[in-house]
C-alpha cells in the first residue's frame, strides 16, 4: 500500500521575477503578452511539479486575455 504524505498549498508555493528586455517589448515598452504567457506557463509547471511530485505539462489554456 502506497501512503501518500500530505501537502499544504503553501508547500508548493513559488515566486519568480524576471528582467523584461527591450527585444521582449513592443515600440510602446510594453512587454509583449506572449512574453507574460511563458512566465505564467513556467511558474504553473514549477507549482505543478511540486505539489504532484509528478512530470507535468500544460495540456490547455482555455483563455487568456490582456488588457
């Protein structure tokens, strides 16, 4: 039989930032709404991998919208 420890939220809890460069923006200096995409996607599959202690990958973003 397998026992599976527990895990708070909390436990998996990560905090990123990055360094947003001129390539990464639009002629306004707006970072470009992919950009912000990849973060989101790597932070959700680094929570993802450790809360699951599994091999994750995003299956599907339903909507994402920028305003």
């Amino acid at each position: 039989m397998i026992i599976i420890e527990k895990k708070r939220v909390k436990d998996s809890e990560v905090s990123i930032g990055s360094l947003m460069l001129p390539d990464q923006a639009n002629l306004l200096g707006n970072v470009h709404g992919g950009e912000v995409m990849k973060m989101m996607d790597n932070t959700a599959g680094i929570v993802a991998r450790r809360h699951s202690r599994h091999v994750v990958v995003t299956a599907r973003v339903d909507e994402l919208e920028f305003h």
